[in-house]
C-alpha cells in the first residue's frame, strides 16, 4: 500500500483515525451512498441549525480514500452555512488531501474519493426541496452530484 503515491501519511491516518465517525439520532439530513467497484459503503448524517452544520458524522466502511475524504470533508463543512456547503467544490476536498491528480490518472480511486461530495451533494438537496420546499436554493445540486465523476 506505501509504494503508491495516492497513499500519503495523512491518506493512511485519516482511514485508521476517522474525524467524525459515527452517527446522529434523528438528523436533518441523512444520506446513504456506495460505490460497488470498490465496495465503499458510507452514511453521511447532518444537523443544521440557524441555517449553518451543527454536527456532521459518517459511518461506513471503505477504502483508505474514501475513509480518508469522508472523514476531511465532514471536519471542512462542519460549522458552514447551507449556501457554503451547496457550493462545496470538488477541487477543495482533493486538494486538502493532495489528491487533484486522481481527476486525470485514476477513475476508479475518483469515485473513492468524491462518494461523499456525491452524497452531500444529494443530501443538501433533498434536505431544500423537501424540509425548506426550496427548489430554487436547491438549483443543481441533484445533477451537480451525478456528474461529479
């Protein structure tokens, strides 16, 4: 596993030590997503209150990267507001784990690596079209999150 490059330190110790895993009784927003090529199985659980993520947590179980992503983009949206996590890029959370080559040298690992993005993506959108009946903050998100790879 040390011999390939996508497989740094802070890849390794997030994977073994995930930020934020577990989950939330009764959240605002849960969403379940998977990726069968690889066999990540992942629940994304949110809290929002006054408009911003109150408390964010994963359960699951996956690859080093997916555990990885998973675990850095709950610690990059928790305490943001729902306009900051809908606008949530790509670009952010491969960069934070200096994983933007993935775009170009492997589309297996991107999946890995955005399966959470995936299902925040659909999660903010759900929670605006049927908690806040929002279609309109709700914008893209559905199509943004199927094409992310």
């Amino acid at each position: 596993m040390s011999a390939d490059p996508i497989y740094t330190e802070m890849i390794i110790e997030y994977s073994r030590n995930p930020s934020n895993f577990g989950k939330i009784d009764e959240p605002h927003i849960h969403r379940h997503d998977s990726n069968p090529l690889c066999g990540d199985s992942i629940d994304l659980y949110i809290n929002i209150d006054e408009n911003k993520v109150s408390n964010v947590k994963f359960d699951g179980k996956g690859c080093a990267i997916c555990m990885a992503c998973t675990s850095v983009l709950t610690e990059m949206i928790q305490g943001k507001t729902l306009d900051e996590v809908k606008n949530f890029q790509k670009d952010e959370l491969l960069g934070e784990l200096g994983l933007e080559h993935l775009i170009k040298t492997s589309p297996v690992r991107i999946k890995c690596a955005l399966l959470s993005l995936k299902a925040l993506k659909h999660g903010i959108y759900t929670f605006f079209v049927e908690k806040m009946n929002d279609t309109e903050s709700a914008g893209n998100l559905k199509e943004e999150a199927s094409s992310l790879y």
